[in-house]
C-alpha cells in the first residue's frame, strides 16, 4: 500500500511537470480563460499536496514574494474600489503566485531547466509566426497582442533569453533561439515600439557581456544583417520613430506620446503624495476611479492632466496604486532575484546561460517600464516565472 501510494505522488509529480510546460507555453497566447484555469487549478492542487506531505521547499525568495502579495492585498482592502481591486488581486495575484510556487518546487535540475528552455523558445517562435500579418495604423506590428506596444514588451522577455540560449548544447533549444533571434528581431523593429528598442538592446547588450562570448555576438550581428535586409521596404516609418527618439526635444513638441508621458508623471507624483503608504487600490480601473472620485475639477484646479489608463511608468503606478509599501517590497525581491543570479557561475554550465538570460529578460523590461507599466498585462506571468527561475537551487542533476 505505501508503495502504491508513493508511485501514485511520483506520477503526478511527474505530470504536474509537464502542466506547468504546458502553462509556460500559452502564456504569450490569448487563449480562452478556462485553458489556464485548469492549468493553474492542477498545479495549485500539485502545490497543496507538496504542502501535506511537507516536500515544500521554503527559500528566502518566498519572503520577499508574500511580502508583495500583502502588500497588493493591503492596497486592495482599502482600495477606493474595493471590489474591482478584489477582482484584480485575484485574476492577477493568484496566478502569478501558483506560477512562482510551482517553479520554486519543480525547477530541481539542468534537465529541468532545458526542458523549460524549449518550451519558452517553441512558445515564444509560435507566438512570433502567428503575429506576421497583423498590422495597425503607422504599419506597426500588433501581432496577437492587440497593440505594439504590449508586443514590445513581450520581446523585451523574449529575445534577451533567446540570446543567451543560442550557446546552449541543447542542438533542438539552440536552433529555436536562433530561429526566434531572427523572427523576433525582425518584429521588434517593425512594433515602432522605442522603448522596446532601448530595453531589448540594453537586455541583449547585458547577455553578451556577461556571457563573453564572440560567437554571439557574431551570431547577433548576422541577426541584424538579416533584419535589416527584411524591414528596408519600411525604412521611412522606422526612420521617424527614430529620429524622434534621437531629437527629444524637438520630438517634444510634436509628438503627443512625450508631452503626455511628462504631465503623467507630475499627475501620479501628487497623487501619491495623497495616499503614500497603501496607495489607492491595486487593478486597471484604478485611474478612472481617482478621477470619478475627486472629479476632473480637482485635476484642474492643480493645473494637472488627468490618466484614464496609466502613469506610463511602472514604477509610478505600482506606487500609486499599492503605495510606497508595495514599491519596496516589489523592488526588494526584483534585488534579491537579480542578486542571486549574480552568483551563478559560468562553470555551472547550462544553468548559468539560462540565469543569465532570464536575468537580462528582466532588466529589459525594467528599462522599458521606466516609459511605460507592464504590470497588468497577461506576460507578467513570464516576469514572475523568471524571478522564480533565478532563485531555483538547480543543480547538475535532476531527481528521479
């Protein structure tokens, strides 16, 4: 009977393993809702029984998790929209919670982590292939995003981690990468996303250093070649967006997207001078509910520009929604995650190429969400099973 029972907990370890490839996977992809559901349902099920036979494994890294976690959940209860708040802590938090969870306690080994590395690199190609052919005004890519921006960011995970992969063993990993470098970069420049640019290119530029490795960046030049050669017939576009990067200040004048960003930011500063300590409530509605709440009078008399959406700076809103509570403790386990990637080692081999590029995936982003918030998209998820990647304890050997 105790064998029976044991053999039963190792198979659905085992498949619980492959749930969460599977989750990993259709995170790029805008699926029905209850595809997930059942993905997260399982592996919260997988979590609860690691709990009752005390295999759960309990790293620093959790600490600074649940301190984020309550302080999103403070920010909601005493949110000035209670029940959207509610609605958004638990549409949001709670996967990105069984997400971390599953991959602190599955990412036990190299074979692990390649394994993970394949699925990032077939779902990220997938997504890219799919995207081809969606174009919005100004010829920029969409893709299956819904707008070009939000493709950026996804790149910004996307193609740092791509980078470092092309290095791998693994022929079957190394040859998506390659394939996704090519693909992706291509759609990087055609998103007219600048921030994108910058982030992507600071993530990529940081692969490569810490990496040392000539044959990327030869890689990475061909990469470029073969780009360039593909977006020539949309040079006029790119062109622009780049001059207006260059030229700010003139760029200012005439282009909405920096005036806006500016009188954004001085809004989301005195309004969280307002509420400093939990913020006005986690969730996407949070801005239109500030403005119902004091009325556009209010905005006015401050001489002020009111935001329906976002402050267009991660930072800004996670502490005007969360307050400067739930900034210092997001920021405390961005540090402790970035920390602990720092001490892997080129020796560990595949896992420190992985690390790596987990680790510069995230940098990107964080550069890209000094102009914009990525917090409430769907890809977030990615973010998080990042930070939980650079803090497994993956050895050399997976357990049988």
């Amino acid at each position: 009977m105790f064998q029976d029972r044991i053999r039963w907990k190792e198979g659905f370890y085992r498949a619980s393993w492959w749930a969460f490839l599977a989750m990993v996977f259709i995170i790029p992809f805008p699926l029905p809702s209850w595809i997930g559901n059942i993905l997260i349902l399982w592996l919260s099920v997988f979590l609860l029984i690691k709990l009752a036979f005390r295999e759960f494994r309990v790293g620093k890294d959790l600490w600074f998790l649940a301190a984020f976690l309550v302080a999103v959940l403070l920010s909601c209860l005493f949110s000035i929209n209670l029940d959207k708040s509610m609605t958004y802590f638990r549409e949001d938090m709670f996967p990105i919670s069984v997400i971390y969870l599953s991959a602190s306690q599955l990412l036990t080994g190299r074979k692990r982590l390649l394994q993970l590395s394949l699925a990032l690199m077939a779902s990220f190609t997938v997504a890219t292939c799919v995207s081809f052919g969606h174009y919005g005004h100004r010829n920029a890519l969409y893709g299956i995003f819904g707008h070009h921006t939000r493709y950026g960011k996804f790149l910004d995970l996307a193609l740092p981690m791509a980078l470092a992969l092309t290095v791998i063993k693994d022929a079957m990993t190394r040859l998506l990468a390659f394939s996704f470098l090519i693909l992706g970069g291509y759609s990087l420049v055609l998103t007219l996303s600048r921030g994108s640019w910058i982030g992507s290119g600071v993530g990529m530029l940081g692969v490569l250093t810490r990496l040392r490795r000539a044959s990327i960046a030869l890689a990475a030049a061909v990469g470029i070649a073969i780009v360039g050669l593909m977006v020539f017939p949309a040079k006029s576009n790119i062109s622009k967006r780049f001059e207006s990067l260059v030229h700010l200040e003139k760029a200012a004048k005439t282009e909405k997207s920096l005036t806006h960003r500016r009188d954004f930011y001085k809004t989301a500063l005195v309004l969280i001078k307002e509420r400093p300590i939990l913020g006005w409530g986690y969730g996407r509605k949070t801005p239109k509910a500030i403005i119902k709440r004091k009325g556009l009078s209010w905005f006015q008399a401050r001489k002020l520009r009111p935001f329906k959406s976002h402050a267009h700076n991660t930072y800004l809103e996670i502490a005007l929604e969360t307050g400067l509570i739930g900034l210092i403790a997001f920021l405390g386990l961005l540090l402790f995650s970035l920390m602990s990637c720092l001490k892997s080692h080129p020796r560990e081999g595949e896992v420190f190429v992985i690390k790596t590029g987990a680790a510069f995936s995230v940098v990107a982003l964080l550069v890209h969400g000094l102009v914009t918030n990525f917090f409430q998209q769907p890809f977030i998820f990615l973010f998080f099973l990042y930070l939980a990647l650079l803090n497994s304890k993956a050895g050399s050997v997976s357990p049988s």
